[in-house]
C-alpha cells in the first residue's frame, strides 16, 4: 500500500470529531463499579458531588456510545487541534525496517500534552455549573499547568498543591502555571489542617502526591464554590481524550492504512486509552485487527506485574475503591524520571479491557526508553517526553522485529509530549548517571498487604 | 470581510513555497557591499571561502529574484513546515479590538525557533560540498541547538562555543544540543589557542559572544574539513527565512486578508527579514501597502538609536565590515532576558530597507513585553520566547490603538519562538525582579568611537 507523500498528515478543523468515544457502550460485559470505602457498595453520584461538577458525574457513569463535546471546549481545542499524526519516515530510515512507523503527537498542546484535552473540559463543565475555582495536585507538573492553562481561558481560579521536592528542584513547570495565573503552593503547605500537621512534625517535609492530593481535597470540600479536578484514571478523563484517537483513525483513513500494532504508555492509562479505545472499537467490529499494547515502566509495572483487586486511587485511602491493576497505595515507585508513569494503579478501564483479552502489557526498563528517545529526536526532530519514549522504545522493539522478518507492519504510537522542560533527564542519560531500576517482588508483595481484601 | 472561521490558517505540505526570496532583485538600489578589513574593498569570495561552503557565497551576493530550495533541504522543512498561522481571535476578544491580529507561529520546529529554516539548508550546502563539520558560537543557545538537530541530520559533526556564562546557568540548551548529537564547549576553551590565551589569565572567564565567534572561526580554519555557520545577519540567513513570509502571504489569502500593519522583533533581523521581505514585495509592486515595522528591545535600539555605518560583525574586530546600523562593535547591552536581540549591529538588508524608508522602527522596554506576553499566554495558549515578546507588545499597542479609532485593521506578526526554556524570564517577572534598562548616550557615544571611519 503506498504511503502518503506528506510527512504530516492533516486534518482540517472542520473535519476534527465532535464527539468523544465511550467504549463502556461496546464492552462485552461492564467494568466493575467503584466502591464507597465504608459500606463497600457502589459508590453514588452524591458520593461524588463535593468534588466534581454533575456533568462529568454522569459521564463517569454514562453508558452512552457517544458524548458530544461542546461547542465552548471545540473552540478551544482548536487551537492546537486536530493534532498532527506524522509518517516516522526517517526513523524508519535509521532503522531500515520495512514497517511504517506513525506517531500521533499532541505536544502541540500549550502544556505541551495531551493533558489539556481533559483540562479543558474539565475546567469548561466546572464553570457552566457556576463553580469558580478549582483545586488540584501535581508532581512534576505536567497536569497542573495543563489545568491552570484551562483554567485561564474561562477566567476561573486554580489552586494547585505541587510535591514540595519538585516545586523546590522544578522552577520552570512551577513557573509556567503561574504565567497561566494558576496560585501553586509547595505541598505540604500551610493553607490545610493536613499539611499544617504534616509542617508541624517537619518544616522541610518533602511531600508526596498523595499528600498533595490530601490538600487539593481539603481545600476544595471547604469551598462551596470550588471542585478538584483530576488528570487521569477515571473513567471521564479517558473519554476526553478519545479525541487523540478518533483523529488518529481519520487520519490514517486519509492515507489508506490501518494499524498491525498500536503501541501506547500507561501511567495512570488516559494517554493510552485516548489512543486505542476508538481502534479497540473497530477491533471489537471486526473492521480492523491491531495488537494493541501498553508499556509501562520496568520499574512500575502496574499492568504486567500488579494484581487485579479494589484498591484506593490515593496514597492515603481517601478515594473510592476501584477494581483495577494495582502495586498497592502505598507502592513507592522509584524516581524514574517519567513521572507521570509513576503510578501504583490502572485506569479501571484499561484494567477490565486487559482482563477482557483486548489488550497485552510489557515493560521497559528506562535507559532503553532514552535509548530510543534519542534515536527518534535525531531522525524525527522531536525531543520526546520521558513518559512517551517507553512508546517509542517499543515501536522501535517492533520495527526491529519487523527488519528481520521482512514484515511491511503498520505501527501506531502516541508521543504524547515534548520533553521541553525535562532535558535534565537527558542530560543525566548523557552523562551516564542514568540507571535502571529493579524491583522486587518483596517490595510488591509488602505494598500489597496493605489492599483491602473485598470479598 | 469575514475572517475564517478556523482558528489556524492551514497549508499542505505541497502547497508549500519552493524557492526563497531575495529581496535585492527589487530593491531600487542595491545595498552597499561588504568590505574587506584590511583592503577596505569590496570583499570578495576568496575572502570568505574559510568559512562558507561556495553555494552560501554565491546566496550571498547574488541578485537572482528567486532561490529554488533544494528537494533535500524541502524534506526537512516538511517535518514542521508549513508552520501554523493563527488568528489570535482570544486576545483580540481580551483586547476589545475592532483588529484582526493574525501570528505566523515559528515554534513548531524541532528547536522551537525560526532558526532552522536557516540551520538546515546551511548544512546541507556544506555537506553537498564534502564539508562534514560545522562550527559555530551560541549565546543562550536558540542558534547552537538549531545547527546542532541541522547537523544530525545530515550525520555531519557539530561543534559549538557556548559563552561561558551560559553554558554554566543555562544546562539544558546545552542538553538539548547534545540530544542532538552536538560537541558542546564553555567559551573560553582550551580547545583554541585564544580560549587558551583567556583561560590562562583567568580560569573563570565567563565569556562572551564576541569570544566565542573568534574561537569557532579559529577551530574552522584550522580543519579543511569544517566551515563556520552563522545564525542571523547575513544575507543568505535573511534569504533562507523568507520562506516564512511565502507562507504567511498563501495563507493569508486563503482568508482573503491582506495586511494593513507587519511587526516583527529585530535582533540580527531575520526573523523580521524573513517575515516581511516577501509583503515588501507586494507592497513595492503595489499590490498592498502595509506599514512594516521594525520591533527592537530598548536596551538595545539599533535602528532607532544607532548610526549607519560601516562596522565589524564581532566584537573582536575579525569579519568584513558591513554597512549597518549599530551601536558600535564594542557595544555590550544590558543583560535583557531576549538574548537573541542583544546584538551591536542590524542585518545590512533591514539597515538598507530601513534607509530607504521602505520599514519604520519602534523600541520598546522589556516589562512592557512581558506584560503583553502574559496576556497572549492566558488567551492564546502559547509561552513566547523572550524575543518575539517584543513584537507581541507592538502588536497590542497597535490593536489598541484601533479600539481608540474604532479602525478595523489587519495586523501581522512572528511569533518566532516558544518560551518552554525560557521560563526563567517568566518566573522573574512574575516576581516583581524584571527591571527595564535605560540606555545612556554616552553609552551609545563610548562604543560608537571604536567604529571605523571609511571614507
């Protein structure tokens, strides 16, 4: 099949989807519902009402194919949507595979993500139920710059608890929320009863972001007018971002290919689920047949490692239980510089489609990930995210099979960022300081004894 | 007329200009030559064949309307070219502004910057002539990183002096040419023997680009294998940039818009050049006639503030004299955050337009800039670089100006960058710690009196 002859294949924004995709409607059976930690029945939207607007309650729950995205967020999304998808032609040179490499890139986004697509929603049902300020966590940063980006464009407030370490060693992601207006503390901070107490026992208390997520929830119970606001996971985060994958197969479309392999990260799955849930949906109509494969992180191998169990979405236990991979709350991953990977759970739904058969895992450990990054910004252009280059790690596993093999396959990633303000990871793999990490199954198995047993 | 109703103007990749403009062909008269220092002739192309591949020399001088862009040099463009124009229909609605501003956004290529529209083809034209190192200075490091990704794609050697100063403050440019498989060395260094002759008088010298300049210049010569690349100033940098405008004007006609008012930064000016080369075109063929300006820093004012003279192009004294506006060779501006316009002099091709009363000039304080900055940020989405703040700033006095008149004006400017390494800046401002800078006469005189007097 001949490829295209544009390097970049387009969308005009007239053409972008006006939908986002809900897979729950063409499941074989539903993803378990999460559970109220004290009576351990399923959880109710009034469970849910002091911390997100009604809107995404229902969407949390919809079991609608299809929930059609506002007017007021397609405004916005327009301006860095549709997204790019790029023909990987000179990698693939590099690689002298025959397989055609394409990736779907959404570091065109003002954060530089594929956070904003939820943000932005997020921030949009928020403010048509008169809400005014929103309340969040961060680590490195990634969603809470993505969620004050939003955040400004409706003229609402946005709090955000950023892990001490990294507010203190990460200026400039700190920095960059704070140009989007955002009012960013060092967590634990002094504005809740929590981290007051936690100040208390140490004035140079590190953080965590289970404390920052203790504090965003503390502040925004508090506050009538204000909600929290989350970056992935749930299940209405994953819908968001089913935009990435909806223009993906357009895209595609345009040049006459379908994908043999997609190949997505998971951290806490939005990425991964934006990418493949819409070619899950073609897979489960029998119109295409993709292996669709997530990477995790060698040293948080949630999906190929974790167990099947309810588990809380916190460090602290605060959350509703949900059925999902977990390494337990109180997993502690070690400082892979993908932070966005370093997470002790699953997106419930990406959990139930890996149960289903529909999906397969496996995990890379990070230098190789660098490896691969730094072929891919030699050829490609693109300094990738440390996040993303797991994705690229494994197209390029893939391309590299497909060399001796002689198989022409058509791979689909998702480079979900630029790794703009993450060159410190590369100047660590540069200078030969990177390393990898083992983990042990005792450090799995500990973390574990602490998952609620559900009978 | 009714503006589009897509927020980015699109053009395919096989819409894309296939030649560069060189505005000398319609100028009605040409600009002065360079000069040999020593001669005080006209230089000639023995005079720069040390350090430019024949194909730059021959851009350099010549008077040929159009220069086809190599197929070559056409398929790296295509990894971010055509790059977006944006209606900035947010701000315009933030500003109250009957105007139409429209932004020709640079940002989108692998380093972020406008620089390799310039980086690649000066690569390839070198590596057509057998050439297999490039060497070249950087100051903060925006022309460093874009040679360097330039470099690796044509698996050329790279070699670059990054002032002293910065390469200690600023790692990650530095990272990011080395991700890009750049040799990356603190000016002063002990690879050169007037590195050596500085480092010897003291081992903390912080550098500067003039010393920089001399030690890449030094390393070139010394291997018939290497010649020195430039990032801005000269004549085939400005050509080379063109394509910037080409684009801007298809796009703009997609809409059925014509400029009434072009602003864009000046430093070395080919940024500006490159945007506004190709509408000084149409306007001196009579087809529009749009006022083109000229946006300088002013701690730095070289057009509105400088002489037009002969002068050197370095700090040292080792180049042809170029007839410009400048501030004298010796001229150190203040430490402004917009490292890209702390340049003595102007590119002789916007010094000759200038004098010719073909483009106006306006300088404007760096406060000022981030303050228009922070607002295209919470609107638009995008983080500018320090530079194209400048034309940012002009851009909404003028639009402000047309709230007070109620004039529906068309304006056109350069976004040339993002500020994803420039956050620093940023986190000044934001803080109150930004000041502006008065630039003294006696400054300005002091500098002037090493300038040569030719005859």
């Amino acid at each position: 099949m001949a490829a295209t002859p544009e390097h970049k294949i387009h969308l005009s924004e007239s053409e972008m989807p006006t939908t986002w995709y809900n897979i729950v409607a063409d499941l074989p059976e539903p993803p378990p519902p999460p559970l109220h930690p004290g009576t351990l029945e399923p959880a109710t939207p009034d469970d849910f009402a002091p911390l997100f607007p009604m809107a995404l309650i229902e969407q949390e729950a919809t079991t609608e194919r299809y929930v059609e995205i506002p007017g007021e967020v397609l405004d916005i999304y327009r301006i860095w949507r549709p997204s790019p998808l790029f023909r990987a032609t000179r990698l693939e040179q590099a690689l002298g595979t025959p397989a055609r490499i394409y990736y779907k890139y959404e570091g065109v986004s003002p954060a530089g993500s594929h956070k904003p697509n939820t943000s932005v929603p997020q921030a949009y049902y928020n403010h048509a139920e008169g809400i005014t300020r929103l309340t969040t966590e961060t680590g490195a940063g990634q969603w809470g710059s993505s969620l004050a980006y939003a955040t400004a464009q409706y003229g609402m407030e946005c709090e955000v608890w950023m892990v001490g370490a990294s507010y203190r060693q990460k200026p400039y992601r700190r920095t960059m929320m704070q140009v989007w207006g955002a009012d960013v503390h060092s967590s634990p901070s002094d504005r809740t009863e929590y981290g007051r107490s936690l100040l208390a026992e140490d004035p140079d208390h590190p953080g965590s972001l289970g404390i920052a997520i203790s504090e965003a929830v503390e502040a925004c119970v508090a506050d009538p007018n204000a909600r929290y606001a989350l970056g992935s996971v749930l299940n209405h985060v994953l819908l968001h971002q089913t935009v990435i994958g909806e223009e993906a197969l357009l895209q595609l479309a345009k040049v006459g290919e379908t994908p043999d392999v997609l190949v997505g990260c998971t951290g806490g799955g939005s990425n991964f689920g934006g990418l493949a849930f819409p070619f899950l949906r073609e897979k489960m109509a029998g119109k295409m047949n993709p292996t669709i494969r997530c990477v995790e992180p060698a040293a948080c191998p949630t999906l190929t490692k974790g167990e099947y169990r309810y588990d809380f979405g916190d460090t602290a236990g605060m959350t509703p239980l949900m059925k999902m991979h977990t390494l337990g709350h109180g997993f502690v991953p070690e400082p892979i510089h993908a932070g966005g990977l370093r997470y002790h759970g699953m997106a419930p739904l990406v959990s139930h489609i890996y149960e289903l058969g529909l999906a397969e895992a496996i995990a890379i450990p990070q230098r190789e990930c660098f490896a691969g990054a730094l072929q891919f910004a030699r050829t490609e252009g693109i300094v990738p995210a440390p996040e993303p280059t797991h994705a690229i790690a494994a197209a390029i596993r893939e391309a590299l099979a497909c060399k001796e093999t002689g198989e022409e396959k058509v791979i689909l990633t998702a480079m979900c960022g630029h790794g703009h303000l993450d060159l410190s990871a590369y100047e660590k793999y540069l200078g030969g300081e990177m390393v990898d990490f083992e983990l042990s199954d005792d450090a799995i198995a500990a973390a574990m004894a602490d998952v609620p047993v559900i009978a």
